[in-house]
C-alpha cells in the first residue's frame, strides 16, 4: 500500500463571534483522537445562516481568534474571503481542488449537525469529506437519531476506529465522545458566562485578561509528574521556567509549564528528555507537537502541558500574558 505523505487537516468552519475556549477544546481533541496534523479555524466573513446583528468585523474575530487558539498546529485563517465562498459545500471542494495532497476532516459539534439539514447542498458536502462530530451533550442523543444522522447512518464509524477517518473515503462520519467544554460564544456576548482563556465577556470590549493566581514556586506541590517535568527541565538548562496552576480556572490541565531553550536544537533536546523521562518513570508516552521547526513544542502529558520556545518565538507570542504572569526585569517569575 502507497504511503500517504499530505497533511491531516480538521477543518473547524464558523463565525468565532467570539473565538473561544471551547473552539480550542475540540480542535485539541480533534488533534489527538483523530490522528490529526493540523487543525484550520476558518473564520467565515458572514454565516448565511446567521443574522449580521452582532456581528464583530471580521479583523476583529480574526485577532480575537489568534488570541486564543494559541497553539503551534491550530492556524487561524480568512481563507473564505479570499476564496470568495459562501457556502461550507464551496469552500471544501475549493480548499480540495488547491491543496490536492492533504487529507480534510470536516469538524463540528454535535447541535451543528442538527442545523446541517439547512446548510446549502449539504447531502453533497457529506459525500466531499470525511465529517467528525463532537459530543455536545445534552444535543447528543437526540441528534445522532436526527435528519442528518439517519441519512447518513451506514457510514457512521465506530468509536475505535476515530484515528481512520481521516483516511475514509466519504460519506464518512465519525462520533467522538469527549469531556464536555460548557463554553459558547452566544453565552460570552451575551455577558453570562467569561472564556477562561482571556478571561474576556464580549467580543466589543476587547481581549481582557484576568489575573489567575500564580504559584511562586516557594512550595512545590505534591505532585510526582509535574516534579519529574520540572527536574527534568533544571536538568537540561531550560531557561525562564515558569509554573502556572490552573485547576479551578480551566478543563485544559492542572499546571502549564512554560520555558524557553537556548536555540531549536536546545528546544527539541528540553522536549524529548521530558518525554524520554516520563515514558521511562511509567507515566507512558505524553503527547509533543512543534518537532517539525522546534521553534515552539508543546508536550501534553494530560494533568501538566508544557510549552517549550526558542527566545524570540517566546516573546513574540507572549503565553505568559494570558495567564497574567509578572516575568519581572531580570526574567525571573514574580508573585502575583
């Protein structure tokens, strides 16, 4: 069997009126049970079947969406814009025609698949591309006896084999179970709810960043998977570590750890070593993304991820700000 050397892309379409968390959730989800290598955010200029009430510009949404995604294989683009589409249908067959090496998994929650019956051409688009759909319970179970789902009954994949779908030839739909993320964007602009990563309560205001409550590094937790990273860090020499807890503040993990590496080479070691070591101490192989160009890895071993940068990459994307970390002049984590 020929082996296939394109990308994995999932394509997660919508208006990102506001970009938010759970967008984020699905996309690392997506990479991680689906075998994927990138996830595209395709920012659409206008929903057809949304109003224009609301609606931020599509710069705004944009810069908004960078914001949070955040990630070295999440890339946020307006493609449809200079595609000239309007239609889901459209723009596939046109990513399809322009990028003929890759392999797209449409991407969608599971109350998007209730609304798909009123997309243009939509029986079509199904039969274009590969369709995974996310838990979104309570839509769920009423859904996935819906419309769509019973049309399309005999092509849905069981849960085991989610990592295939990619390579399925469509109609293909694929049902992924997962932790749910309680976020949406009509409850940010409406002001009833705060994305925990901006901490930010409507699109017209502004990115906002909350203050989160930072641990100093005075007294490390008892926690034998966030020591073994952190040791394994002083042991390589990672420069600037700084250890951010996040329980209570957000589904992602319970510590993010961010550090920085004299040069890619240096980078790539820091990564590896974490992964070496944790596979060797039996907390199995964590997931590492970014070895490609190292000039941002990201090491997810589920309770603690760590993001591993080159200097300059570091302060270009700024990943402490999020969190609202003092860095201080001399580089070193303040209190907060």
């Amino acid at each position: 069997m020929r082996q296939f050397r394109g990308r994995r892309i999932g394509l997660l379409g919508g208006s990102f009126n506001p970009a938010h968390a759970g967008h984020r959730h699905i996309s690392l989800t997506a990479l991680r049970r689906l075998g994927l290598d990138e996830v595209w955010w395709l920012v659409s200029p206008q929903n057809p079947l949304k109003s224009t009430d609301g609606m931020a510009a599509l710069d705004a949404r944009m810069n908004r969406a960078r914001l949070v995604a955040r990630h070295p294989r999440i890339r946020v683009t307006d493609i449809e814009r200079r595609l000239g589409t309007r239609f889901t249908r459209d723009t596939v067959a046109a990513l399809q025609r322009r990028f003929p090496a890759e392999r797209f998994v449409w991407l969608m929650g599971a109350d998007n698949l209730a609304q798909l019956p009123r997309w243009a051409r939509w029986e079509d688009l199904v039969r274009r591309v590969p369709v995974a759909v996310f838990d979104r319970t309570p839509y769920s179970h009423r859904i996935m006896s819906g419309q769509a789902a019973h049309r399309f009954r005999g092509a849905l994949l069981p849960q085991h084999r989610a990592r295939d779908l990619w390579r399925q030839a469509p109609p293909a739909l694929g049902f992924i179970r997962m932790r749910r993320h309680a976020l949406s964007a009509t409850a940010i602009r409406n002001g009833t709810m705060t994305d925990e990563t901006t901490g930010h309560t409507g699109l017209a205001e502004g990115p906002r960043i909350s203050r989160m409550d930072i641990t100093n590094g005075t007294e490390g937790p008892d926690n034998t998977l966030l020591d073994l990273i952190e040791a394994s860090l002083d042991d390589d020499k990672a420069e600037q570590v700084v250890r951010i807890d996040l329980k209570g503040k957000t589904q992602i993990a319970d510590y993010m750890l961010v550090a920085s590496g004299r040069s890619s080479r240096h980078v790539a070691a820091i990564a590896e070593h974490i992964v070496e070591k944790l596979k060797a101490s039996g907390h199995g192989r964590p997931k590492i993304e970014g070895l490609q160009t190292c000039d941002w890895v990201l090491v997810d071993a589920c309770d603690v991820i760590v993001h591993v940068f080159r200097p300059e990459v570091r302060d270009f994307y700024n990943l402490e700000k999020m969190w609202a970390v003092d860095l201080g002049t001399n580089g070193e984590q303040a209190a907060t």
